[in-house]
C-alpha cells in the first residue's frame, strides 16, 4: 500500500459539524458518511443501504435532512452539519430525544439518529404536524422494529411539548 | 391482588438514552488498532466442482492476506445442530453466493475490486430450485433422497373420517421466502492471539452458538473461545444461526495474520447471501360435518431449507405443531418435511415455521366457511379447542382459555359485523373494493418439546460490591427490551429500585449460558431463572443474618455491600429443570410441545384498488392473550412491530430468485412497509392469568408475526369474492387473476386490466 496512491485526489475541506468547524483531508469524492464516522469518529450516523434508500445515515446539512451515503464530501464544502450527536448537550436531551424515549420510538435503535433527526427536520418546517403528516416526513426513513407507531407517538408528543414550551 | 411495584409498568428502557444520543456503540462503529477488513469470495453458480481458483492481473495480491479451506486449524464446518455445511467451500459448491475464499487488506475500498478479480472454474453439475424438484429426485443434491428431516403426527384415526364427512375440503397454500431486513448488516470483529485463544465482537442473537462452532472450526477448548454481543440493530432470527459463519471468517482471517480482522456485509451481500424465512408450500384436506365441525384431515407441510441442513428440522417441528391451528382435531395426520434445494440455506425468522403453517390454517377456515355456508366466525367458533381439549400433539389445554371469548372482543372493537354489512352494500359503487378478514391462531412460547431441557440454561445474578445487582446471561437485546425486563424481574423479586439492576454485557467470559435469544423464550424461561437466581441472593442475605425477611431497599444494599466486603464475590445461579408432569416423544412429535401457548384473535380491513389493484390495509386489530404482560410500551411495541413485518410479509415483500440466487437484494428492489403504508395498528391484551413464566408472562416475541397474512388474505377475498392462496400478493397477481374472471371484468375503471 504506497503512500501516494492513499494520497493521490485527497483535498482539504473545512465545514461546521455540531458548532465546532473541522477541516478534513480527504478523496473529494468520499462520502460523507465516511468522513463522519471514520475521520471525525461520528459514528452515530449508520449505514443501512448505502443507496440513500434506509434514511439511517441521515443528517442535517444547512438545514436540509440529507442521506450521507449520497453526498461526496466536497459537497459539504463550508456547510453546516448537525448529527445526533449534536443535538443534545452533556445533561440535556432534545424534547424529540426525550418523547422517543418516553414512547418507545427506539428500539434496536439501528435506525433512530437517522429518525430522531428527521423527525427535527420535520418540526423545524411544521410546528404541529398531523399523523399523516407526521408519517409522510418520516417515510424517508425505515424502521424494521417498530412498525412506526410509537416513532409517530413520539414525534406528535414532541411538537406538542414544543408548542407549549 | 397483586402489590408488584416495577412489574406491569412502563420503566425507561436501559439502553434507551445511549440509542437516542447515537452514543451506542455497534459493531461497525468499533475500530481496533492496525485492523484489517475482511470480504469473502462466493459461489457465482448454484451447484458445481471446483477446478481452478486464479488471482487475476490488476491486484498487488501480496498486500493481502488470503484464507481457504485449507486453513481451518479444526473441522471445515459452521457446527450447529448437525455440522453439514461448510465454513468454506473445498471442492463442492452446493448453492450461490457460498463461501469459498477469504480476503482481507487493511485498506476496505480495495477489496470489491479484489474479490472481483479473483475467478473460479467449475465443472457446473445440475441444480434444483424448487420443493417440486426436490421432491422428484431428478437429482440428488443432499443425503440419499433430498430430505433434511420429516415429522408424522398422527392423532385419532384419519381414514375412517372421509366416509362420515359431508364436506371434503382441499386447498393447497404457498408462502414466499421473507428477508429479515434488520437495518444493521451483519458484523464481526475477531483477534487471534496464541496464548489467549479468540475473541471476536459482533452483531449477533446466540452467544453459545458462535462460542459452539468457533471451538469445533479452530480446535480450541471452551476458555480460549470468547464471544462478545455489541449493540445489535435489529435481528428478527437472521442473527441467530448466520453470525457463526461471519464469525468463523473472521477469525480464521485474524489467525492467518495476526491482525484484528472487522468483517462487515453491505447490504446486497447481507441479502443475497445470508438466510430467510424458509418457503413452503402446505396441502389440506379436511373432514367437515354439515354443521362445521372439523371431523378430521390431513396436512401435508414442506419447506425449502435451501443447501444445508442448518435449521430446517427445527423450523419444520414447530411449522408443523402449529399447523392445526387453535382448533380441536378428533383425527388428523400432519406429515412435515424439509427438503434441499440449491439455494443458500433458509433459517431463523420470526414464527421459525408457524407464520407459513398458519397462514395455510387460516386461509383454510375460510375456504370451509364458504363450503359449508358459514360465516368466518362461526365456522372458527364451533372449532375451538377448549379448556381440557388435545391438541394435535396430544397437549391437554390446561390454561383458562376461552378463544370464543377473545374472538368477540376482537369482533367488538374492529367494530367487524358492522363494517361486513356497510362494505358488502357499498363494494359495486366505486371503483374500489373493502373488505374485512380474521385470524385466530397460538403461538407456543419456549423451545419445542423436550428443547429446554436439552438446553438446561444457567442463569446468574450477582449483588455487586456497591450493593446494586447485575443480571448474568447470555441472553441478548437487539430491540425487544431483554436488558429491561430481565431488569425489572430482578428488581421486583429483591425489592429495589429498577435503577438498581443492571444487566452485564453478553460476554462468554462473564455469562453463563442462558440459551439463545429466540423461541419467544427469554421473558418466560429466562425471566423466570432470573426471578430464581434473584431469590437466590436475597436467602443467602437472609440465612447469613444480614437481611430480614421483610427489608427494605437500602436494607438490602447495605447487606450486599457487607456480604461481598467479607466473602468476596456473590453470585447466585439457577438452572433450568423441566416441571415433573411433562411429556414430550421427539420420534412421534406427541406430548406437552410448550410450556404455554399465546393465544390471539387478528382482524384485517382493507381496500383493494381496481384500478391499480393495489391493496391497502386501512385498519389492524391486534388482540392477543400472552400472559402478564410485564412491559406496557415494549410488549405493544413487539406486537406492532410483528404486525408490520406480517403485513410485509402478506403484500410487499418477494424474493426474486433465479437459478438459486435473489436477484432484487436491494432496499430499493426488495421493499419492506414504509411509515406511510402501514394502518393504525390496535394492540389489545387480555390478561387470564398464566403460573408458569415469570410473574406470569408467556412468549410474546414472535405470536404477531403469525396473524397478519392469513386475516389480510382472508380480508382481500371478502373484498373481491376472489380467493389467493399465496403471499406475497402483489397487485400485478390480483390484476391477473381479476382480468381472467368473467365475474370480475369490467368492474374497475380500467376495465379488468
């Protein structure tokens, strides 16, 4: 394994993660995924599928819900990026964190950084959503254990708390 | 009256705050220093002798490290029940996609290309794909005749009943491979090193099995063998027997190079490579009485087991006993058999064999109903076993069940004899079609007939130094909530406080062998040692004068505290004994077949489309008898979750094989429901009380995965006077069958299609 094919079409990228702005030395084509979860140790985004199907690498990209897998790392070029481990501080959780907890919205748990921040993606665009619309922002999103239910509970809880906060 | 304090409420799930922080720590999230990763080179055809294996051009093969059979320090097989398949194909391939080399490279990216590059030539030999072929002998791919096992259970006298019957009764039904689709691939870590032995860090559901099979494949006694669960995303029975192979090639990598080797699937190979529900195929007749009553049948159940044994005998068992369904047979005869096909072997997902025997059963019962001219109901109603009736094997119900009872409360809250008038008046003026389908069926709860005593499981729960207690079991979470409720069973039995009890890691450096995590055993039989070895520790507190009987919380810890300052370690064990007055004859397949059984009443309503012969399930009632029910929220969740992948099972989910190989092994070909295709799912318990798991509990795990087929099929055929005998129904098999109906024709807007 020579040095300069490991080298060779790597590039210096610089991007805010959870607040803190990192730069990484990495193939522009990498995806983003791999880049938080192996060069920035981020491992709370998961690979389901790889093919922007499962939704379990989801992450929040100026904003927007993105599927990691999908998006080459020179594309974060100067983003904001916020994973599920952004989103609670050191004691506190996030109202979404706390109601899937209260309602059984994880359970192997495979699928839930990807789900909770969807479910964040989704509160952020609609303060009160129905269940179906509730349903409809998640359906990005599979879950093999739960059959959906509680995560629909939960997230309806969460905007619900958030409202009356 | 009953005083629990933690049991039958909804504590915090133990590891719920590290998966909502995504803090969990799973397989492919550990790195160890200068590990190495592992990929496999399979099988491309479905049955051939291997002639020639060549590294080809393009590759710096010496950068690799490069493991065949030939490097197997012990015997060339994955030991499980038998020890038929082998951890790497030597000369034979005997399905797709078998294991043949192993590759590993410190740098991931290079492997695809690498295991690209690496051909083999066979002599091809012929295949067979499917139970017919099988069943013909046209050729003989395992053992003399192609069968990996048969069961007879034989009650009553069959042949005497078709002369006395008024109906006969036939039907034949089919179920379609399932993918288990958790949405964590499998995944092993393993190191070597000489002195030490091995250890590898996985994804997986049975500890022991792994342990099992790595001391057969390196010739290593039990101590030098050493299995540890990670966080497991999700498992459903497809980590039950297949993490043993990853296992294996791992280690067999660490060994050769002396590195850390993380072997992890993607997802195309997880599918394409890795078990699923076995297929089957079940053939009824039945004896019926002009006022329905089931007189007697037979039942004829096979399953594809794909190319090894693996277990195909036990899923066919327990197929098999709960091929009669909840109903009460003076005869029957129930033949069952596994056969081989050229396809990588099916296996653990679950029910293990119970959703495609019931799914037959229940499809059935209507087919009898419409003979007969009885409504849905009534034919089950008048079929019901009873309190002190037999099953098929012989099993005298002995639990206060009253299934015609749970059948009018499922009727009840479906709001079902109302919906059946409203649809069949409105059904001709529009272009779709509703309709409303039940299931009634058991679940037993444990390992079949004399499995739990051949298992003899150990449980330990030990008072630590700090006075808190931890739970010692090789019984694992992969979502159910095991950590919690064994918890909770812990804590209720020595009156703490649930933060109190812990669970340790699945490690078989530190836990006994509880037996693996399947069979909708680990709350019953389990939970129930745990409540034991717990009991165990507060009467060596007591008999040591540290403890009161009556104590409270802090009493206890401060006694703990003090027994393990003065003696060291304190542990207590409890082994599983069978309870005296059990039967059970493994040859015949008659006597007690479960510890208890869960008891359940389905109903599906849907809507079929004409115009795109899609069908939606608008409304699920699940209501089910399963004992105490320990955990509100995660025994729902369990029931929801179940009917999800029932629902899958019935409408979304097919394999797509050819010559032996799944050819849509994507999430994108291969489609499992989304949050927007599933209904609202009712969940209902009735609770009647049951002595024998702990505080009551029976199995609850795998009794929803049952239901969901036959009611939704049962409902499709309400909705289109159109029987289906086969899942998956996919809306291009109902566009099929309406365009050839003259009945049916011109009915939707596009005209039948």
């Amino acid at each position: 394994m020579s040095e300069s094919r490991e080298e060779r079409g790597k590039v210096d990228i610089s991007f805010t993660v959870n607040g803190e702005r990192k730069t990484v030395h990495a193939q522009a084509m990498e995806r983003l995924l791999d880049v938080l979860r192996r060069h920035l140790e981020l491992t709370g985004a998961k690979e389901g599928c790889g093919e922007g199907e499962c939704g379990s690498c989801s992450v929040l990209m100026d904003g927007i819900l993105v599927n990691s897998c999908l998006v080459p790392v020179l594309q974060a070029q100067g983003a904001n990026i916020v994973t599920i481990e952004g989103l609670a501080t050191e004691e506190t959780l996030h109202v979404v964190q706390e109601a899937f907890l209260e309602y059984g919205g994880a359970q192997c748990g495979i699928c839930t950084p990807g789900m909770i921040l969807a479910a964040v993606h989704l509160l952020d665009k609609k303060r009160q959503p129905t269940r179906e619309e509730i349903s409809e922002g998640l359906s990005g999103n599979l879950c093999r254990c739960t059959g959906y239910s509680q995560i629909v509970e939960a997230v309806a809880e969460a905007a619900r708390r958030r409202t009356m906060a | 009256m009953n005083s629990d304090r933690i049991i039958g409420t909804s504590v915090p799930r133990k590891e719920g705050r590290d998966k909502v922080t995504g803090r969990s720590q799973y397989v492919d999230d550990m790195v160890l220093p200068s590990m190495l990763f592992g990929a496999t080179v399979r099988s491309r055809i479905p049955r051939g002798r291997i002639k020639k294996i060549t590294f080809g051009p393009g590759i710096s093969w010496d950068e690799f490290v490069i493991v065949s059979s030939k490097d197997i320090p012990g015997k060339n097989c994955i030991a499980l029940i038998g020890d038929d398949q082998p951890c790497l194909a030597s000369e034979i391939v005997n399905h797709p996609e078998e294991p043949i080399l192993l590759l590993a490279h410190p740098n991931r990216h290079v492997l695809p290309k690498a295991v690209e590059a690496v051909s083999i030539e066979y002599d091809p030999l012929p295949a067979i794909f499917t139970i017919g072929e099988s069943e013909s002998r046209s050729e003989i791919i395992w053992g003399e005749d192609n069968v990996f096992k048969t069961y007879l259970i034989e009650k009553g006298e069959v042949d005497g009943v078709w002369e006395k019957a008024d109906y006969i009764v036939e039907g034949e039904y089919t179920t379609g491979a399932q993918e288990q689709l958790y949405i964590e691939n499998n995944g092993m870590i393993a190191t070597f090193q000489a002195d030490q032995g091995i250890t590898v860090w996985g994804s997986l559901q049975c500890p022991y099995y792994i342990h099992k099979a790595l001391m057969a494949l390196c010739n290593l006694p039990a101590e030098k063998v050493r299995v540890v669960q990670m966080e497991t995303g999700g498992a459903f029975g497809g980590k039950e027997e297949y993490p043993s192979t990853i296992a294996a090639h791992a280690v067999l990598l660490a060994i050769q190079s002396g590195k850390p080797v993380k072997i992890v699937y993607d997802r195309m190979e997880d599918m394409v490579a890795t078990t699923k529900r076995h297929p089957s195929r079940t053939r009824h007749r039945t004896a019926v009485s002009k006022d329905g009553k089931i007189l007697g049948g037979e039942i004829d159940f096979t399953i594809d087991g794909g190319a090894y044994a693996t277990l195909s005998s036990v899923v066919l068992s327990r197929g098999a006993i709960h091929a009669g369904g909840p109903y009460y047979w003076p005869n029957i005869r129930i033949r069952a058999k596994a056969v081989a096909t050229n396809a990588p072997p099916h296996g653990a997902f679950r029910g293990f064999g119970a959703p495609q025997s019931l799914f037959a059963m229940e499809r059935h019962m209507d087919r009898i109903a419409h003979t007969v001219g009885l409504s849905p109901v009534e034919i089950r109603r008048r079929n019901f076993l009873q309190f002190g009736e037999a099953t098929t094997t012989e099993q005298v119900i002995r639990e206060p069940i009253d299934l015609g009872k749970l059948l009018d409360r499922a009727l009840e809250v479906s709001d079902y004899h109302a919906k059946k008038k409203r649809f069949s008046n409105e059904n001709n003026k529009s272009g779709t079609r509703k309709g409303i389908g039940i299931a009634t069926f058991l679940h037993g709860a444990g390992f079949t007939g004399s499995g739990e005593r051949y298992l003899s499981s150990v449980v330990g729960v030990e008072g630590c130094a700090d006075g808190s207690v931890r739970v010692l079991v090789s019984s694992t979470e992969f979502g159910q909530g095991t950590k919690t409720v064994l918890s909770q069973i812990a804590a209720e039995a020595l009156g703490l406080p649930y933060e109190w009890v812990g669970l340790a890691q699945a490690d078989t450096l530190e836990v006994p062998n509880s037996g693996p995590t399947v069979a909708s055993r680990t709350v019953m039989v389990v939970g129930k040692l745990v409540q034991s070895a717990a009991l165990g520790i507060r009467q060596t507190l007591i008999s040591s004068n540290l403890l009161n009987e009556a104590h409270t919380a802090e009493e206890f810890r401060a006694a703990c505290r003090l027994y393990v300052s003065e003696h060291g370690q304190f542990r207590s064990w409890s082994r599983y004994e069978a309870p005296p007055d059990i039967f059970w004859d493994d040859q015949k397949c008659r006597g007690e077949a479960y510890a208890a059984f869960a008891w359940a009443a389905y109903i599906a309503e849907v809507t079929v489309d004409l115009t795109t012969y899609g069908v939606t399930v608008d409304d699920f009632v699940a209501l089910q008898e399963v004992g105490r029910v320990l955990h509100p929220l995660l025994a729902r969740g369990q029931i929801i979750g179940g009917v999800a992948q029932g629902i899958g099972f019935s409408l979304y989910e097919k394999v797509v094989w050819q010559n032996g190989r799944m050819q849509n092994g994507q999430m994108t070909n291969y489609i499992m429901p989304t949050s927007t295709d599933l209904p609202p799912i009712r969940v209902f318990f009735e609770e009647l009380g049951n002595v024998y798991g702990a505080y009551g509990a029976k199995g609850i795990g795998e009794l929803p995965m049952d239901g969901p087929a036959p009611a939704i099929l049962n409902a499709v055929e309400d909705a289109l006077g159109v029987p289906f005998d086969f899942i998956p129904l996919l809306p291009e098999d109902i566009m099929d069958r309406i365009a050839a109906s003259p009945a049916m024709n011109g009915a939707g807007s596009t005209g039948g299609g």
